[in-house]
C-alpha cells in the first residue's frame, strides 16, 4: 500500500487510460477504484488505485512472484484496499 504526494488523483489517471495496458473501472466500499497499469502482468502483478476524496488516492499493489499456487494479485489488492479502508473509516483524522 502506498500513498506518496505524486500519486496522480483519478482524474488524472482516466486521462492516461489510453497509455495503461489494463484500465479496469470498479467500486471499493463506496469509493471510486480504478485497476491500472502500463504492463499488464495481472497474473502476478495488480495495481488498483482507490479514490477516497477529491484529492486523495491511494494504491495497493500486489506481486505473487509468479509463485504457483498464490492467490489472485487482483483480488490480494481490493483486500488489503478494503482493510485501508476500514482503517480509515475508524481513524478518520489518522
């Protein structure tokens, strides 16, 4: 999980959608998510970036390695999104 100054806000990155080799629009908890990336290796690799305000994104991103037998990296990436979530929501001045 990440959530560095230079992440660019949703906006921002439906207008790079073309350049993204997957652009997957999706909800988390009721917040606009996008899965996005310029190399599509979701097989191993996911990144899906979670709009929580106007101005605030953050993403998680998920590497099995390409080791046999891990669970989905997509999937892996809405859950620990879904626990940020929560964390959020029960620390909102955190």
């Amino acid at each position: 999980m990440s959530w560095p100054s230079d992440t660019p806000d949703l906006d921002v990155l439906y207008g790079l959608r073309d350049e993204q080799a997957y652009f997957e629009e999706t909800t988390l908890q009721g917040y606009p998510a996008v899965f996005a990336n310029q190399n599509d290796w979701r097989d191993r690799h996911c990144v899906l970036y979670v709009g929580v305000s106007d101005d605030a994104v953050f993403y998680t991103a998920v590497d099995t390695f390409g080791e046999e037998g891990a669970p989905g990296p997509c999937d892996a990436a809405r859950k620990a999104a879904e626990s940020v979530v929560d964390n959020l929501r029960r620390n909102p001045a955190a």
